[in-house]
C-alpha cells in the first residue's frame, strides 16, 4: 500500500532538551482528512512543522509519497503550510498573494494566470482580485490562505489551527466549506486543532497526542465512543469513568467490583484482565439509558443485568426532539445524560429517582492506571 504520508518512529529533541515528540507513528492514506489533537504544547505543532520542513527531525522516518524527505527542504516539499494567522503579504492585492507561490517557480505567465483563475473562482474570491488583503474581513482572509496554498497544487495540505482567528459562527461555515473542499479536491489534510468539535466534525481520523505521545487514534465516533486511554477519557467527549477491580471475564465482557457493586464493560482492547486487576469502566454519556425507579426489576435485569446505578433526576429540560437530564449518583458524582422526548417523557420527573444503566458491550474497560 502506497501511504501520501509516513511517520515512522519520529522523535523531536529541541536544542534545549526539550523532548517535544516521542515515537510517532502514523501511516496516512491519499485523501484523508487528518487532525492532530491535544491540549497545548503535546507536540502538534511540532509535528506538523516536520512534516513541512521548518523543523528538524531527531531521529525516524518521514515519508512522503514513498520518498524519505527527512533532509528535503520545505520549498522542495510537497506539501503547502497555512498558519494561524495566514501570513498574508499586507502590501500586495488578494491576487498577488495567490500568485505569489507560482512566480517564485517562475511558473510561465499564460499558466500561472489560468491557476489562478481556477483558484480563485473556486473558493469565491474571483470579485475581490483586486483588493489589497488588508481591508477584508477574517472569512475572507483565509480563504485566500487557503487559495495560495493550493495553487501550487500541494500533495498534502497542512493547517494550523486555520480556524482559530475566527469568531464561532464564522468557523462553523468555514467548516463547512474547508470539508466540502477538500472532499473535492481529493488531497491530502493534516489539521492541528485543540477543539474538539472542530476534529470531530472535520477529520476521517483524530491523532489524540498527550505530552508528545501518540495516546489515540480512531475515526471521530469510535474516540468519542471508544476512548482507548483515561487521558481520551476525560479530553473526549462525556464520559462517566467507574474505578474497580476485575471479578471475571467471559466472552469479552469484564464485570468489575466497584463502589456501585458489579458493573461491566467490553474488553476491546484485548488487555489481560485478570481477577483483581485494577481497571476501570468508561461509560460515554451516550451509551446511558435512564430507568425510572419504579420499572420493575426482573425487567431491568434482563435488559442491563448488573449495570444499574441509583441516582437523582435533578434537573430535565427539552430541546426540540431531545430530552437533556442531569443526575447525580448517590457519592454525589454528576452526569449528563440525553436521549429522544418520545423514549423519556412521562416516564421521569425532576427530583425523583431513577437508574443509570447500559448495555455491557456499549461501555469499554480500559487501565486505571496511565501505562
Ligand atoms: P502544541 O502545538 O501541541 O501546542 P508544540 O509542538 O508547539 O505543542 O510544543 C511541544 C513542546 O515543545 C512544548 O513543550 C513546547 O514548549 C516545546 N517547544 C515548541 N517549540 C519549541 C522551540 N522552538 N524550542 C524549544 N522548545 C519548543
């Protein structure tokens, strides 16, 4: 299988000692739309600037396309960079900002007018050509980044935090458009974010990274459903976590002891879960069903076996077709639950009680303890 990108066993030492990436590992095929993800300075940004160029590479391998690019420069590189700030020439118009990449090739002129053309037309800007990018507005600024780093026609595409100058409403629509394009275009994105909603409603894969490691990666429903390490648990998503210990594992299914009684969990992972290892159930908000305390137990058991938490309604409230709860166990622990108006008006009220209760293959059991 031919990758469009390769990292293997890539580290970043910073002259200072400063160990900013360690062991990265990623293969990543043609056309993915990639994010790299992680609260500040877990080592995206360096990443990225490997992959560019503008910064060394310890020790591993970078591959573009096949070709080990580690000691290539940035310019020979196929690949095109856009910063947060977009790094817009003040002094030139919006279509000698988009030509500017193809006039240091000394592209021929006939050419290089018909790409930018192309380009410009392609992502709306075709009736500001002339406008010098000072005076426009955040949308239309990058969108113009956008435009120079494509031009060149790039095999990958790599953004950083594109979307972070803009204000909320405008990232959504520029979401959108930056999805749409890339579809089109087919090529290649890789995306530094540290929003959450941005990955998951952008990326074919998340890169989850926690002080310079790798901690996951997955589609973004199988992170938010499926977090794989306690650090995803708690960066991703909502997830209630469970302490325990392992009772017994039966076809992939653990049972451990927790200050809730027996409560389970599917053992994706394959991890030895011997009796009394310490592990511990992570149930994603969207896993929960909420049981009024009055349904009958024989029911209950049938549908959740042990997996049934006691808890308060404290507060409900609905929006258009979804009913959001909040409830709190009896340790006092809150969580947030939601799910369809049909399946839970009439049945719950606010200040009474009720179950937390899943389906044992909808939880995951993973380590308590960091590996
Ligand atoms: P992120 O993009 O996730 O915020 P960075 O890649 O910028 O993270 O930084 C990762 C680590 O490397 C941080 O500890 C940061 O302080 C350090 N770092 C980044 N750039 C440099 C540099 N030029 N020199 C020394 N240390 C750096």
């Amino acid at each position: 299988m031919a990758y469009d990108l390769q990292l293997t066993n890539v580290y970043k030492t910073y002259d200072n000692g400063t160990p900013a990436v360690i062991d990265f590992n990623l293969d990543v095929e043609k056309g993915e739309f990639i994010a790299f993800l992680g609260p500040s300075g877990c080592g995206k940004s360096t990443t990225l600037r490997m992959i560019s160029g503008f910064e060394t590479i310890t020790s591993g391998d970078l591959m573009i396309r096949g070709k080990r690019v580690n000691d290539q420069l940035p310019e020979k590189r196929p690949t095109s960079m856009i910063f947060q700030n977009y790094a817009l020439f003040p002094h030139m118009n919006v279509r000698q900002n988009v030509s500017f990449g193809l006039e240091v090739k000394k592209m021929p002129r006939a050419e290089m007018n018909r790409k930018v053309d192309q380009i410009l037309e392609k992502l709306g800007l075709s009736d500001i050509a002339g406008f010098p990018t000072s005076r426009l507005s955040g949308g239309q600024r990058q969108r113009i980044a956008l435009a120079r780093s494509l031009v060149v026609e790039p095999d990958i595409l790599l953004l950083d935090e594109p979307l972070g100058a803009l204000d909320a409403n405008l990232r959504k629509s520029i979401q959108n458009e930056l999805k749409l394009l890339q579809r089109d275009l087919g090529i290649t994105f890789v995306f530094v974010t540290h929003a959450q909603s941005e990955a998951l409603a952008l990326s074919d894969r998340i890169i989850v990274m926690n002080a310079g490691r790798i901690e996951q990666i997955s589609p973004p429903r199988e992170l938010y459903t499926r977090p794989s390490s306690q650090f995803v648990a708690r960066f991703i998503g909502s997830n209630t976590i469970l302490p325990g210990t392992v009772l017994e594992q039966t076809d992939g299914i653990v049972v451990l002891q927790t200050a809730f009684g027996p409560l389970a969990g599917a053992n994706l992972a394959g991890i030895d879960a011997h009796a009394g290892r310490a592990m511990s159930i992570i149930l994603p908000a969207e896993a929960v069903d909420l049981l009024p305390a009055d349904m009958p137990e024989q029911e209950m058991r049938a549908g959740f076996g042990t997996n049934m938490i006691p808890c308060t309604i404290d507060r409900l409230q609905i929006v258009g077709h979804i009913m959001h709860m909040d409830v709190r166990f009896d340790d006092g622990q809150k969580i947030k639950v939601e799910g369809h108006v049909d399946k839970y008006r009439d049945r719950l009220k606010a200040g009474g009680k009720a179950y937390v209760a899943w389906k044992s293959a909808k939880a995951t059991v993973i380590d308590s303890q960091e590996a």
